[in-house]
C-alpha cells in the first residue's frame, strides 16, 4: 500500500468522503485542512484515528516532522 499526506489524501477524496473522514475521527473537514496544511498539529488518538479511517494511506507518523524523531 503506498501512503499519502493527508494533503494528498483530502485533494483526491469526494467532498462526501472528507466529511465522512471528519464524521469518522469526531472532527470537521476544516480542521482536517488545517492539519494538513501544519498549522495545527493532531493529538495521538486523532493521528491514529486518521491512519485507521483512512485504511492506512495517511500513517499516523505522516504528522511528525523528520527533524523531531
């Protein structure tokens, strides 16, 4: 399986599979862009919601900077 930014993921999903991502993860599609644009950085149990609602084409490590680890 080849894995995605949420960027990449929220730029090739439906309006309806954002909001139903949003719905999934107990979040809105707005946050979700603010996210994937790094402005907000998401809690644990939100990144590993993502990563588990998005079949595992957005990692919850997708949101931890290379230079951090």
């Amino acid at each position: 399986m080849q894995t995605q930014t949420l960027r990449q993921w929220l730029r090739d999903h439906s309006p309806e599979e954002r909001e139903s991502l949003a719905a999934a993860c107990k979040t809105s599609v707005p946050y979700l862009y603010q996210l994937a644009g790094g402005h907000r950085s998401p809690s644990l149990r939100l990144s590993l919601l993502i990563e588990q609602q998005t079949g595992g084409s957005v990692t919850a490590s997708s949101f931890v900077e290379a230079d951090a680890a």
